[in-house]
C-alpha cells in the first residue's frame, strides 16, 4: 500500500515577500503550528509516514523542524511548555524524513522528478503544503484518496469547485462523472481563461499518483516560463489509462496567497483547532 509522501517545497514564495525572503513559506505559521506541519499530520493520519521533502536553497528551516532542539528541549524541560512539542514529537518519532534540493525551480512537474529519488517504483502521495486542508469532523483528505487508491489503482487527484473567474489560477479537469464524488478525467487544462475552461473543478494541492508518472514527467517538454507542470504528465496518463478527480470532503484553504492564509488563519483560531496533534 502507499506509504510515502512527497512534499514540494522548494518554490520561491514571492507572494509572501519580504516574509519569504529568508524562511520557507512552508515554515509559515497558521496560529502556532507551521502549515508543512499540518501536511505531516495528514500524511500520517494516512498511514503514511516514509515523508520526502524536496527543499532549495534557504530552506533548511525546514529539516530542523524535523529533528531535535536538544537546547530547546533542554530549558522547558519538565514545565507545562513541553506540551507544545507533543505534536512535532510524535512526528519525529513515527515518520522518517528524507530530503532533497532542486537546484533550479522548475515548476512543480520538475520538483516532483527531483523527488523521484525518495519514492522509486511504488504509488505516493504529493503534499503542497500551502494548501491547508482541515476535515475535522472526519478522516483528512488525504485518508480520503488512499482509501479511493485502494478501490481504483491509478493517479488521483483532489478537486473542488471554484468560482468561474478563478479558473486561470488553476489546472482544471474535464471528464465524465462515474459517481457524485468521482470524475473520470479525459482531460486536464492548465490555468485556462474562464472561456476556455473545460468546467470549474480545479485541482488542489493533494494528489496520489502511479510511478509511471516520473518518466511522463521526464517526457515532458517545458512550458511557459520555462516550467514543466504535472498536467501534461496526468494528462498523458489519463489517456493511457486512468486518472480519478475527486472532490473531497473537508475544507482547503490558499495559504500560498495572503487572503487565504489570513483566512486559515482566522479559522483555526476561532475553531480552537490550532495543536490538534
Ligand atoms: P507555487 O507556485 O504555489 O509556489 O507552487 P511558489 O512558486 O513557491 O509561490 P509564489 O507563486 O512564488 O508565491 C506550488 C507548490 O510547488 C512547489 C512550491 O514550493 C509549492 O509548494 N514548487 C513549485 C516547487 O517545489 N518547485 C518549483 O519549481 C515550483
């Protein structure tokens, strides 16, 4: 079964500027925990605890929240503070952390390759963590997609639906509606104008994807910006065979843009969600 995650996170985060100049924007704190936390925990809660992260430059922040502060730990040591690091703890303790660099951001298709390294030959899940998504009435939303996994052994990817104005900030799905909450995906648009978008079910940052995807990735030519995106890859294996939309249950918030972070933000604090684990 799947048991390894990736987590793209060696983008540049300009949105956040000058925030992001010299910390990860996955290091961003949504009241007291930070959002690449979050994502652990919901790979965990998955059952997913071999975790890859591919990281760049001015991201090491991100390997130290994943490894003891002996200092730290050493001065709350036996007060009520200790508390707070429960959480993180209990990750450090039953996931293993592997990571490495993409040297050149080259859009997400290429950090996902540069991860190929921590996943070889077998099914994974991809994380962005910039989309915090909070279930809290029931299983996370990745829990959600390996259970889907199971049933239909091919790539998933999570969707919601999205105001039509909004479709050119997103890869939007087109495909054939198999059950309420499942599309079979025909096809994928890549940031399309809303009049040439196929539908508005827009594609979230929760994918579990098939290892073929790695050498389609490799067979796919850069686009705009010099990016290589992941649609092209899923799209070629929808053709091939089979990719499923899914719209999941749960709440995502766009904590890359600063709207949807104050918005999270917001969120956990009045719903006391903030150190669930
Ligand atoms: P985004 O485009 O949202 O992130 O990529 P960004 O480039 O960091 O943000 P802005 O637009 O400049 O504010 C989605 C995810 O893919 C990762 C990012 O870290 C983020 O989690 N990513 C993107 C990479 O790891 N490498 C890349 O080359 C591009």
């Amino acid at each position: 079964m799947i048991e390894k995650c990736l987590f793209p996170a060696a983008g540049y985060g300009t949105r956040f500027l000058p925030a992001t100049k010299s910390m990860p924007k996955e290091m961003l704190p949504i009241v007291d925990k930070p959002l690449i936390q979050y994502g652990v925990e919901e790979a965990l809660e998955a059952g997913l605890h071999h975790i890859g992260l591919v990281t760049g430059r001015g991201k090491r922040a991100l390997e130290d929240h994943f490894d003891i502060s002996y200092e730290l730990e050493d001065q709350i040591s036996g007060t009520a503070k200790e508390a707070a690091l429960e959480g993180i703890r209990r990750l450090i303790r039953e996931c293993t952390f592997s990571y490495t660099r993409q040297i050149e951001m080259k859009g997400l298709g290429h950090a996902i390759l540069t991860g190929r390294p921590l996943i070889g030959d077998v099914p994974f899940a991809v994380v962005l963590a910039d989309d915090l998504c909070l279930n809290p009435e029931g299983p996370g939303v990745l829990a959600q997609m390996v259970e889907l996994y199971r049933q239909f052994r091919c790539s998933i990817v999570a969707v919601q639906d999205v105001p039509l104005a909004e479709t050119a900030s997103y890869g939007i799905v087109e495909g054939e509606v198999i059950r309420e909450d499942i599309v079979r995906v025909t096809r994928m648009v890549e940031k399309p104008k809303p009049e040439d978008a196929p539908s508005t079910l827009a594609i979230i940052g929760r994918y579990v994807l098939t290892p073929d995807i790695f050498d389609l990735i490799e067979g796919t030519p850069a686009g705009r910006n010099g990016e290589i995106q992941i649609t092209d890859a899923l799209n070629e294996q929808a053709r091939r065979g089979c990719v499923m939309a899914y719209r999941f249950k749960g709440r995502r918030f766009d904590c890359g843009a600063v709207a949807g972070y104050v918005e999270a933000t917001n969120h956990v604090y009045q719903q006391g969600l903030g150190r669930v684990a």
